[in-house]
C-alpha cells in the first residue's frame, strides 16, 4: 500500500492532532499515521518572500512528516482572504451579495495552487495517493497534472457545492469545474451538493453522468461520490462525563439558578445564521413570557477570518443584536442572552453540551456541521437534551431524531424551540437513540476509509497519461 499524502490550506500541528483540536485533525492523522505519508499545507504564517520559498517546514512524528510552508503577504491577501474567502466561501455558501470577484485575486489563487504544487512535487513518490482538501485547493490537481504527476488524486469539498445558477456567478466557473475534472475522485458532503456538480456537468459543461456517479467532462473520466464527515460519538460521550463535574460545569449551573440552557457554538461566520437564531429566542421571550427569567442562550462564537471586512460586519451586527435583546429582557439577576467571542477547550465544550437541554443549530448553509454531531454525541443518555437542527445543514439528512427549523422562519424556530423546551423525557430519549445509531453507523472512521478505499479503487494512470483518463 503506497503512502497518504494530504493537502489541506492548514495543517495541524502534531500537537493537535493528538486530540486537543477538532476530531477532523484526530481522523485524518489515524489514516496518515496507518498508511505513513505527508501533511502539506500552509502554516498560518505570513512571511517574506525569502523565507516562504526556502520552505517546506519538515516536522517528522513517527511515520508522518508535517511539511508547511508561509505565504507572503500579497499571496494571503489574493489566495486566502481574497478568491477564497471573499468569492468562493459566500458564493458556495449562496451568499451572492457578500461576494465580490477580482480578476488580480484569482489569478493569485491560481498562482498560490501551482506554487504549493510545485513545492510538494518534490516530497512525492511514485506510489502515493494523495487526498486534497476544500475550497482553497480546487486547482491543485490540475497543477500537479502539469507537473507530469500521475498519482492517484482525489479531492473532498467540506462545503456545500451551489446550484449551478449560483455557481455561475463567479466569472470563471468553468474553469473551476475543469480543475475539479482533473481529480480520479470528488467526495462531496451530501447528496445534493453531488447532485448540484452533477447538474452543472449536464447543462453547462456538455458532459455526462453515469448512474454509479461516474462523469466524463471536458475530455476527461472521473468519480464522484458522496462520503458524510463525522465524529467518534463514544470518545465525545466518555470526554463529555468524564469533565462533566468539572469547575467551569459547575460554575455554569450555579449561575443558572435552576433555569434552562440553550446552547450554540458556531465560528463568527455569516453563514451560520446566528442572528436569526437570536431574533427567534428573542421571539421566545416575546410570544411565551413564562420563559422570561427562566431560559438562558449560551452562544460560543470565537471570529475567524476577522480581516474580511463581511466578518466584521457580522461581528457588528451581533453585538448589537446581543445587546438589543439583552436590554429588552434582562432582570437585575437575569441576562437572555450570554455571547461569548472566544476560543474554549474541546473537552469544556463537550461537557457544557452536555449540560443543556437544547443544541440550537441554524445555519442557513453548511456542508455538514460537525457541531450538530458533536451536541448529540455529548448528552447523557439518561435525560438527554434535544438538537434544533437548520435543515440547511448537511447533518440534517442523517440526524432525523432532531427537531428540524426553517433559519428563515423565526415563528417556526420559536416554536421548534417551546416544543423542545417542554419534550417529555421518553421523546428525548427516542430522539437521542435514533441520532446516536446514525452517528455511529457512519462515524468518522468510516468516512475516511471509504474516501480512500475508493481512491485506492481508481485505475492508476500510466506515465503521460498525467492529463487524464481519456
Ligand atoms: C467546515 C464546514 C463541515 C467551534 N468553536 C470552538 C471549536 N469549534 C469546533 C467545533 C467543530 C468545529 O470547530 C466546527 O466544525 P463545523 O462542521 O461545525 O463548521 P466549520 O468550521 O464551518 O467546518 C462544515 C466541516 O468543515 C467539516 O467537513 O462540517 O460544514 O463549513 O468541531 O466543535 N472548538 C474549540 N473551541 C471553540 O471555541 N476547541
């Protein structure tokens, strides 16, 4: 079996991946560590020109090697906080209006592709599979391809992939599509964003489908397939107990006084609906005055991409939803609403998930929400607390036990609310078994393995065959 190589925009640090960061990092090390192999990618840092073309950082832990590179300034502000997050991310995430496109910005996407590409040319062996991670990379292949590279290549979308009247809005859409047909395997998160790559394919790229998910566009084969990101949900429930009696727990219920907890934790990104999930607690309050006093929401929000000026509007327009609400409806010993912009340890999270009585997550686009999965995996099975899940998370196809809510309708969600507030505890608990069996049918293991299974599947190119299979 050849080696793993994975390409993300950012690598984990060794430390991370031993746990202390997201369970992705934790997943995706297991197969590295199994298969030996690479972990490529930026390193967060921005730097001089000198310094980011010295680089790959090699970093060896047991059969893994961390190889990182910086960006220089120009290169992060066209690549990362331009093309892929100020066009591909509000795009992707049917946020026309947050998006702008600039020709000099994708031309350094491109450029910043095929320079990371040409970097990690030079780590490869011939028998590698190499697995290329989200938005920022969608050209990566393409540029290996040029390279002469003939490895198997396969490519996961962590987003949701727009229908295609929404993918048109970015001038180049076509040529994205082609750089995605340079890959052997496209994973997406649902069957809808497959669908979505499948409809451009037919009616804008004169292509075609196979029933097995197969397409052939632009003069090249390549497979598609739909692979569900997940969690370890026994390792979330055992860290979930085992801090449950922890200080901070205990300092959270103390302040409650008795009342009920709504919990959300989501990065600051407008994608995540967190101002309609105010307005509908806000509602809450309105509609039901017997739960004035006696319900709090904890909303965890740590910024991210806080130098993209649509984040700091979003972080504006919280506060001052925040603020509103909390104004409207705060007591001398009662605040609503408790908004907290920062970073807090995974375990905590897992144990305050696990001390509240609803997960209320309401994105208005996401290609899965781990977060959802994570709420779920954390209740103590004895007198769970119940998800509101968006049915415009990906997780919402798998988790039929959770209580679903258009983000778009604040009555309903304000409802889906009260009806969860008062669920007796045998409906909870139906609920959390159905949740729990789906999570572990389809963990996070089995999401990577049956990725690299089938990547592992495609017929290998022979030597000048770096084009594509013709
Ligand atoms: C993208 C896609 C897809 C959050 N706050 C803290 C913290 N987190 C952790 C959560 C969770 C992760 O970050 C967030 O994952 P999500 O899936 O919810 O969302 P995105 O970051 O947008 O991820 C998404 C995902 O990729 C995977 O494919 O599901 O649709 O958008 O694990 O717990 N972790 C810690 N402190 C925090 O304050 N430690």
């Amino acid at each position: 079996m050849g080696r793993l190589i994975v390409v993300s925009n950012r690598v984990a640090t060794p430390t991370e991946t031993k746990g202390s960061a997201g369970g992705l990092a934790v997943g995706v090390f297991g197969a590295l560590k199994d298969a030996g192999g690479v972990w490529f990618g930026w390193s967060g840092d921005v730097v001089s020109e000198t310094v980011a073309n010295a680089g790959p950082m090699l970093e060896q832990d047991g059969a893994v090697t961390f190889a990182t590179v910086g960006l220089t300034r120009k290169d992060y502000d066209q690549y990362y906080r331009g093309f892929s997050n100020a066009t591909l991310w509000p795009v992707f995430h049917y946020r026309n209006d947050l998006a702008r496109y600039e020709r000099e910005e994708y031309a350094g996407y491109r450029r910043v592709n095929a320079w990371l590409a040409h970097k990690l040319v030079k780590l490869l062996e011939p028998d590698d599979i190499i697995w290329i991670h989200d938005y920022h990379l969608i050209p990566f292949a393409e540029a290996l391809r040029s390279e002469g590279v003939t490895n198997r290549i396969g490519f996961f979308l962590h987003i949701p992939f727009p229908a295609p009247q929404i993918l048109l809005n970015i001038p180049p859409h076509e040529e994205l599509v082609k750089s995605l047909s340079c890959y052997d395997l496209l994973g997406f998160q649902t069957a809808t964003d497959q669908q979505a790559f499948h409809d451009y394919v037919t009616r804008h790229a004169r292509g075609t489908v196979s029933a097995d998910g197969s397409v052939e566009a632009f003069g090249r084969k390549l497979r598609t397939g739909v692979y569900r990101i997940g969690v370890f949900p026994d390792e979330i429930a055992e860290q979930a107990k085992r801090y449950e009696s922890r200080q901070h727990v205990l300092e959270l219920k103390q302040s409650l006084e008795g009342r009920k907890l709504i919990m959300s934790v989501d990065r600051l990104d407008y994608s995540k609906g967190l101002v309609e999930r105010f307005r509908a607690f806000e509602l809450l309050l309105e509609r039901s005055p017997e739960w004035r006093g006696n319900v709090t929401l904890v909303q965890i929000a740590p910024p991210t991409r806080s130098d993209v000026a649509t984040y700091q509007k979003i972080r504006q327009d919280l506060e001052y939803e925040a603020g509103r609400i909390n104004g409207r409806y705060s007591g001398l010993d009662y605040t609503p609403i408790r908004y907290l912009n920062q970073q807090y340890d995974r375990w905590k999270l897992m144990s305050l998930f696990r001390e509240s009585q609803i997960g209320f997550v309401t994105p208005l686009h996401d290609g899965m929400n781990l977060v959802a999965k994570e709420y779920v995996a954390a209740q103590n099975p004895d007198d769970p607390g119940v998800l509101v899940l968006s049915i415009f998370a990906g997780a919402a196809a798998e988790l039929s036990g959770a209580v679903l809510v258009n983000p778009h309708d604040a009555i309903g969600m304000c409802e889906a609310l009260q009806r969860a507030l008062q669920m007796p505890l045998d409906a909870r608990q139906r609920r959390h078994e159905i949740n729990m069996a789906a999570l572990r049918e389809n963990d996070l293991g089995v999401w990577r393995d049956s990725f690299l299974r089938d990547l592992r599947s495609v017929p290998v190119r022979r030597a000048g065959e770096a084009g594509g299979h013709q």
